[in-house]
DNA sequence: GCCGTTGCGGACCACACCGGTCCGCAATGC
DNA sequence: GCATTGCGGACCGGTGTGGTCCGCAACGGC
C-alpha cells in the first residue's frame, strides 16, 4: 500500500518535529480516523520504533529512544545545519570524528537538493576556517573524494607536489585518512601503476569523476590502524598547567568542567589543567582566556606562547 | 502491507550507502525478486525521490537529489557525527544558523538511543570549548531548553543572577534567541507573573521538565525581528586589513578564498582583508597564521592584539 | 467518587493491493 | 552481435487495509 507507506513516513516525521500529539491531532492531519492512526502507530512499533502513549486528559503519543535510530525527517533549514555542523567536524575539533563526518557529509550531500547545496555553501564562507598549522581543506573536496571512495568511482585531480610542480593525475581511491591535521587520500595511482598517498589540501578534483572500477586489493600496510577509529580511549598528547590569575568562582564560569580541571590556589588564583592534541589549539584555546596567566608546562608550549607573544607585538606596533 | 513499508525504508537506506546498486543486489539483499524492487522502486518515485536508473551493463539505480529532503537513514557512527557537528554549530561558528542547529539538535537528540547519547557527551568532553569572551553554553543545556519551547512544557532552573544570588525560577518558555555570542531563553515567569529574558548560561535546568501548559501571547515587542534568520545580508561588523610578511603562493596556500581577499604587494609580502563579526574571533584567527605580520585596521584589533601579546609574553616568561 | 478525555484493541466486511511468476522489449557497453 | 541491465504488462491467490462500531482501562479535574 503506497499510501500507507507514505502515510507512516509522515508519522513519523509529525511524531519528530512535536514531542507529544493527540490521536485525534495526528488522525486530523494525515486524513484519516484515529483507528487507523492507531493501527500505523502499531505498525511503527512492530517496525522498531518506540512510540510510547499515555491515557487521560493530558495523554498522547511521544517518539522515544529506542535501540534503533529512525529515519530522520530534517526540514530544509534543518538539512543545511546539520551540513554545516558536518563540514566544521570534518575540519577536526574533535579527534577520530573526521572521518566519519566526511562520510556523513558524503550521504546528506548526494540527496541535498541544490538551493540547499547553494546555501550551506554560501553559509560556508561565512565561516573563518581556522588556518591552525598548514592549509586547511575545502570540506566540499573532502565530500567529493569520500563519494568516490565509496562508490568506487575513478577520480582525476590537479595535484601540486612540494616542490610546486602541477600534475594531473588519475588514481583509484581506496581511503580517506585524517591523521594529525591534516587529510590523506589513499589511492591507487593508474599512471604510475602503484599505491599513493596524496595530501588532500594540494588537490583540486576535476569534475566530472570518472567511471566506475572494481576494487583491488589494498597494500597490506596497516590501513587496519587507521580504520581504528578508537573514538574513547584517546589520551591527550599534550597535558597543559596553567596558574590563572582570577578567582576560582570566575575560573569555573568561564571554563567548563569538560574543558579542563580547575583547583583553588589562593583567593586570586587557581591552577587549571587541560590536555589537547594539539599544541596550537592548547595555545590558542588557553590565549583566549581573558586574564592572566602562566603556563608551566608542557616547556614546548612556553616557547610556542612566547615565539607568538612576541609576533602578536611586532604585529600590533609596527603599523 | 507492514512488511513492504518497512522494506522501502531499507531500499532508501541501502541507496543512501553506497551510490549506485544494481537490481540484482537490490532484490539480494531484500529478500524479494527483482520485479518486486521494480516495484518498490516506482513507489519511491511516486512518493517523491528521484530514483535515477541506467541500463546496460554498468546499469543500476541512483538516489539524485530532488525537491525535498528524503528520510536520513544514519548509522549510529553517522548520528554520533551529526550530534557532534550540530553541538558545535549551536556554538556560533556561524552566524545565523545557531538556532536552527539547536532545533535539529532537539530532534535528534529525542530519538538518539542512550548509548549513543553517552557516546556523545564522552566525545563532547573531549572538544576543546572556545572560551572566547564570557562563559560558553553547554549544548546539552541548550538542547533541553529548545525541547520544552517546542513542547510547551514548563521548566525549572537554577538561575545565578548578576549578583551571584542563585534562584529557583519556574516558567514557560517561548523562545531561544541567540545575539553576539550569547543565548537568551525568553519565557513566561510563572511566579514573578510576567514576561522576562534570562542568559542561558547563567541557568542550570532541573529535571524532569514540568507539565505542559498553553502557550499565552507573546509579548509584543520585536521577536519577529530575532525570528528572520537574515542568513546571506550580513555583512561583517570588522573588517580586518593586515599586511602579511609571506609571499602570496605561500599565503594562499594557508588562507581558502572563503576566508579573505589577498593582493600582493611584493616578493614577500601581502594584503589580507578579511572580516568577522567577532573581534576575538579574529584576533584569534589571525594568530594562528604562523607568519610574521601587520595589523593596520580596525584600530581596535590593534590593541586587542597589543593586550594580548603583553598577557601572553608575561604568561610565558613568569614562570 | 464521578465524569470527561484519551488511548486500546477486538470484530466485521468490502475492497484492492501485494508479490511471485512469466513474458517480451529497449538501452547500453564490450 | 551478444550479454547485461532496467522496464513494465498480464495473471492470480493470498492477505493486509481502513472505516465503523463497540466496550474497556487509565488518568486528571471537579
């Protein structure tokens, strides 16, 4: 039954945008009496999804979590978010998150309907990409190259090699790989007849991707690592400690218990410590506290903050 | 048909993963014969998706993109992502998008089985949160304040006011609003029996969430203003002018258009102009960039710049 | 404690949709 | 030209569909 079908999808999404609904409220708006929204909301349970309902004068029906995650039904405001948000994690605030990301990026984008695609693109250069260390990565390149990893489609590129030199090339791509800051592209180069390793943000693809191939079997390195993704047990490479020159009360309304441990030193100061991967993020982060401060370790980050100190000072009085 | 509503919400997933699928693999992995996918195939379409088809030998079906946004069928990797992405929007990357995201936020967030949720809030933890100027919002908070807006449903909280005095305040909340680098929850304050504005930050929500209640009338001042999302007319509050000692391949290596206009000036040297409506922002951006530079424009970003590099210097040598 | 409201689910029934099977046709690429 | 792939008509037994009517249970306010 198409309508039955269509008609349990738009539950579905009603039970999404609004937590608790009548029968006779759902009944009203898909057009139908209130046994059969009873009936759909059997079959949507049967279907896995938890529909609880309560009786009485304030009862009604609610969408709950259950073990499965349904369909999402995004309005298009809500479909150019989620894009956004996707393609500031693929940039990397969070470790082991990238790559998934990407992929995510990879499935919303193929459906997106172009007047959203217009907007979240227009939407993207409003952002101030962070620049961190090195170039960063046009995230629409990221979500291209996904897509042609997963549908095994051949990929041609602009390539620029260290030393400059422009080259087109032609390669099979097997992976995308986020390690440190920076995007790697494992694939199989047709020209040279061997594996690859490209750095994403020194290629431009060229449109359209090429024709399908059939995968071979990837080098026997250790892509395994990579696919790893071991989102938890991360530990911080760099473990910063900080005397803060402001209360504790002031201290813990600015730095959330996330962020880092806070202690009591005296009543005008405190100790923090905060871990992060990456040490111009520590120093940024920890820069745009609004008071003053001493870093005690790591010794690399004093010599950071002191190298960018004295940049930031040649900056602002030589104009 | 149960059976077949559940297999066409498999067939838009399937199509989702990977981009194209011959009938052959279609039926293989529904369970049914080919003509059948024929079948569910045209129900799709009929409902809306355009499912593109090629014949031949490299034939198979094709999810386009179309006028509106199909179902998202995520896994739970994928939706740990989104999570991550739309909490970061709602912290202002962005502007405009912020309260959209917390909307989609709230939705996902109601249907998100609990280990996920947990998985989340572990990665969460380990985002570094920009501390910028004041204190930041926690996104979990945000997403349970946009919950009951959209439900009607009372909300209790602790409330720090200015003084540090801490109350116990019950209202019905109308809206979210979000100005600078702030959010505000508008609501009905149900013992002080009028309407005020709080800072979320400042609030810490107790559950669980009270009864519904009817919406009352808004107060009539200019919510409607908040309300236009005014996306793309923007233009940036600072417009930075810089003068950076690289050559331009080198900085246009660094810097995506999006992020700046660059002219050269000479062999090793270049404009930047680049706008934000957040000074911090980018004062804080144009740090990172690991280069020696000029600030020339706004006047007030030089001192910023000043301020910051005394902290700094004082930061690194006191130790 | 009563009463209204809300969700629940059984029974009945006319109807048409479902899905497998079999078929020939059209388009594409090697 | 041949294999492969998608397309859609025809047939048919089975069964799910959705409206109507019904009594029951739970909850909250008066």
């Amino acid at each position: 039954m198409l309508e039955t079908s269509a008609r349990l999808l738009r539950l579905l999404s009603l039970l999404q945008t609004r937590r608790d609904w009548s029968g006779a409220d759902l009944a009203d708006r898909l057009g139908v009496t209130d046994r059969t929204v009873r009936r759909d909301v059997d079959k949507l349970r049967s279907l896995g999804y938890p529909v609880h309902a309560s009786t009485g004068t304030t009862g009604g029906y609610r969408l709950g979590a259950g073990a499965a995650l349904p369909p999402l039904l995004l309005d298009d405001e809500e479909a150019v978010a989620v894009a956004i948000g996707l393609r500031g994690a693929a940039g990397g605030t969070v470790a082991g998150i990238e790559e998934t990301s990407v992929r995510a990026l990879a499935k919303l984008e193929q459906v997106l309907p172009s007047r959203l695609r217009n907007q979240v693109n227009a939407l993207q250069s409003a952002m101030l990409p962070l620049p961190g260390r090195g170039p960063t990565v046009d995230p629409a390149t990221l979500s291209v190259i996904a897509a042609t990893c997963r549908d095994h489609e051949r990929l041609r590129f602009d390539y620029r090699d260290h030393d400059g030199d422009h080259t087109l090339r032609q390669v099979e791509p097997l992976r995308l790989v986020h390690t440190g800051r920076r995007w790697y592209l494992v694939a199989f180069d047709v020209d040279r007849d061997d594996w690859r390793t490209f750095r994403v943000d020194r290629l431009t693809p060229r449109t359209p991707t090429g024709p399908r191939f059939t995968p071979r079997e990837p080098p026997d390195t250790d892509l395994a690592a990579y696919t790893s993704y071991k989102l938890s047990n991360s530990a911080y490479r760099y473990q910063g400690v900080f005397t803060l020159h402001m209360p504790l009360a002031a201290a813990t309304e600015q730095i959330t218990a996330t962020a880092g441990v806070l202690e009591p030193l005296d009543d005008t100061s405190c100790t923090l410590r905060a871990g992060s991967n990456s040490l111009d993020g520590l120093a940024m982060w920890i820069a745009m506290i609004g008071c003053e401060f001493q870093v005690h370790s790591p010794p690399e980050l004093v010599t950071r903050l002191a190298g960018l100190a004295a940049r930031l000072t040649r900056a602002a009085t030589d104009t």
